[in-house]
C-alpha cells in the first residue's frame, strides 16, 4: 500500500526536489554577484528531473525499455527487520522501509552559463538574467506544490467519503 502511495508521488516530488536545487544555485549566482572570477552556474531542468527519475533494473517491456521517462523507484518493501506482534489481529512477518528513488547526485550535472556581457573581472553573473530565472523557477516551484496538495487533497477525500 505505501509503495502504491509513493509511487503516485514520486514523478511531483523528484520535481520539486531538483526546482529547490536550482533555487539553491540560482540564489548563489545572486549571491556572488560581485564576486571577481565567480562563474554563474545553472541545471537544465528537463535533463535534471529525467536524470532523478530514471529507474534501474527495468524489465523488458517496460517504460524504461521502451525509452520513455521514468517515475523514481517507489520505496520498497525489503525482509530485513522483524515486526513485533502484540495482538491476535496484528500481521506477523518482516519488513523494512528502504528508500530508493532516484539519487540528488543525478542533478548534480553543473553548467557554467555563458554570459550575455562579459565582465572585466571574469564574473558571468547577469543580475537581470539570475532574477528571472529565480522569480521563474519560485513561480514552477509554487505550482508543483499547488498540484502535490491537490493531489493529497483528492486521497483524502477519498478516503473520508462514506
């Protein structure tokens, strides 16, 4: 059932996990401005979200075959701990929580940005550029969240209804 729950989740997500680490780096290309000899640095997004959502070990047939984009692996169910049971209603059996979904190194693949007017001082940061990309990132960033809640929002009513 959890595996379910996460597998629904997983593509939302692996989004807003690379948008808030290109916040990260936008915001340190602001930072660092004024900073002689920083060269601005950026992720394309679509290359990054596809390299955190690949998924390993597909069988044939499947998506990952077939060379279409991948949901993150959903956490898996592994027989590495024991439960204990303390009623006659409870499940007996052994299972752990493993999490394995695509890795924050797959979005690590930094890009120097070119710059549009070079400085004399060496430093590729264009002020104007950084804060369109930053206000266009929040605003994606906001809108991933906006569709994850939704989404909550429909399970839980869900769940409720009678």
């Amino acid at each position: 059932m959890l595996d379910k729950l996460d597998q629904e989740f997983a593509f939302g997500r692996e989004a807003l996990d690379v948008r808030a680490y290109r916040q990260e780096l936008l915001s340190s290309n602001i930072a660092n401005a004024d900073t002689p000899g920083y060269k601005a640095r950026d992720v394309d997004f679509s290359s990054a979200l596809a390299g955190a959502l690949k998924k390993t070990g597909a069988a044939p047939g499947t998506a990952a075959s077939t060379g279409t984009l991948q949901m993150a692996q959903p956490v898996s169910v592994s027989t590495s701990a024991g439960l204990a049971v303390t009623s006659q209603g409870h499940m007996a059996g052994a299972s752990k929580l493993t999490a394995s979904g695509g890795s924050t190194d797959d979005y690590g693949k930094l890009a120097y940005r070119i710059p549009s007017q070079p400085s004399l001082d060496g430093n590729t940061v264009d002020m104007d550029s950084e804060r369109v990309q930053f206000a266009d990132n929040a605003l994606h960033f906001e809108a991933g969240m906006t569709v994850i809640s939704s989404q909550i929002k429909g399970m839980l009513s869900a769940i409720t209804s009678n």
